[in-house]
C-alpha cells in the first residue's frame, strides 16, 4: 500500500477508538490521535513494540539522523517501511529554509511520500522554530506539492501565514523539545484552538507524561505528538501504552463536554426542600 495510505483496519489493541472517532490529516482518515517518534529507543525491537502498544497510526523519522553517523539508515528504513502505519519524515535539524526544502525532496523519493513535517530550528538552546524560514520553505514545498506539517509556535500571525502558503495541518509546540514540560502556556493554546475551529491542530514537543497529553485533548486539539517521554521510560512499551490511553480518554473527555471552572463552591445535592430543625427549642 501507498505510505500515506491509512491501515486497511484500525490499529489492534487502540484504546477507546470506537467511542472518540478518528482523526483527517490532508484527507486521510486515522483511528488513532496519538503519533509517535522514532529516535533515542533502546532497541529496534522496543522501538516496534512501543509503537504497536501505544496503536499508533503515524510515525515520524528523520532522514538527516537516520542517515548521519551509525550507517544504519537503510535497515531502519525497511524496519518502519514493514510496520502497518504511515510514515511523517520530518526535516529535524535544518536550520534553513534551502536546507529543510533539499531534506524534504529526499524524503520524499526514499517514503514515496507527499507529507513532510517541516522543522526549521532558530536556536539551539531552545530549539524553537525560526518562524520567518518555516514560512518560506513551507510556501516552497507547498508549490513542489508537498502536504506540509508545520513544526511553529502558538503565535496566531505565524499560523495564519503557514495556512495562506497552503498548510492544512499546525503542529504548535507544548513546550521546548525534549524538556518534559508540557503546555507551557495554556492560554494561548486554547486561543489558538478558538481562532482555527476547522484546522486540524497537532500539539508537538514538550510532551513529559500522559496527563500531559490528555490536557491538549482535553483543550480540543486533534492530536499529540511525542517521542522522548515514550523512548526514555523506564518502561517505553508500557510508557506507550498509557499514553495512547490518555490521548483517546482527553479526546472522549472533550467530545463529552467538560464543565467550566467555578469561582465558588457549588453543592451536588439541591438545598430547596432540605428540612432545618430547631435544636435549641425545648
């Protein structure tokens, strides 16, 4: 089957599926909500458990990584080529537009892939997005035909300027890559799920525990995107697991319609017709 085809049959062992409905990136139905990293595993074979466990439809790799250093590239390749998901290169470590554009082109013809998840890293220590070159190398993939999966801020301009390049997906960070933070700043997260109603809204990085990734559900995003909190667990397989529960039990939680935050208590039981008795009286 084509890479960005979906699984002829929802992944097995997908927690809650049936009860939250599933997830349309560029016309692609999805079971799953949650999408999965493939770095810093220790095993190949933890690596493909974890991702079965967690029921994941959509795994990430990044061509510059997977090619640089061990060697292992291809082998790694064919590995995630076999599993039953679709495949979401990313342009992980460009630090310019040209780079992040050649990193796509050669994604494309090793996946056989339209979908890219755009990276364009400003800064080291924080590795947040240069917003200025996501937008031209996204505007450029874009014009090459590409279906682009901005890695950007919450900042609701740079948002409208990747949708007008023709993004029909936003992938705002939580909290800086790899910090385990999770949503850092709530508020203009839920602004920006307010102002894009019918945009599909991945949150991505930042991502530390399976609360975390229930919050974004809960806030109404679409789906979350995490790799460390998975691959450096104790436990990354059972690690996966709990958060794809997480992920289907925010969304169950959002759709079901959470209440709103009071400023003063309010009682369950209703006081009209509760009987007072005099105790002084003799």
């Amino acid at each position: 089957m084509s890479i960005i085809d979906p699984p002829t049959a929802p992944p097995q062992g997908l927690p809650g599926a049936e009860q939250t409905g599933g997830l349309t990136l560029y016309g692609v139905p999805f079971a799953s909500r949650l999408m999965l990293g493939t770095a810093q595993y220790p095993s190949p074979d933890i690596l493909a458990r974890s991702v079965a466990a967690s029921a994941a439809g959509i795994v990430t790799v990044s061509l510059r990584r997977e090619t640089a250093g061990s060697g292992t590239g291809d082998r790694f390749f064919d590995l995630i080529r076999s599993w039953d998901v679709s495949v979401l290169p990313n342009t992980a470590g460009c630090r310019t537009a040209k780079e992040a554009i050649n990193t796509a082109l050669m994604a494309r013809e090793l996946f056989e892939t339209r979908w890219v998840k755009l990276e364009v890293i400003a800064n080291d220590d924080t590795l947040q997005p240069d917003v200025f070159a996501l937008v031209e190398a996204a505007a450029e993939l874009t014009r090459q035909d590409f279906q682009v999966f901005p890695y950007t801020t919450e900042d609701l301009g740079v948002a409208e300027r990747l949708m007008t390049t023709g993004c029909e997906v936003l992938m705002p960070w939580g909290a800086p890559i790899g910090t385990a933070r999770g949503l850092a700043n709530p508020y203009a997260l839920r602004t920006m799920r307010n102002y894009f109603p019918g945009v599909p809204l991945v949150i991505d990085a930042g991502i530390g525990a399976p609360s975390h990734a229930m919050q974004a559900m809960e806030l109404g995003f679409d789906a979350v995107m995490l790799n460390t909190a998975v691959a450096k667990a104790e436990d990354p397989v059972r690690m996966a697991r709990a958060f794809g529960h997480a992920v289907s039990a925010g969304r169950e939680a959002y759709e079901a319609g959470l209440m709103e935050a009071r400023d003063m208590a309010a009682p369950s039981t209703p006081v009209a017709g509760t009987p007072f008795f005099d105790l002084d009286r003799s």
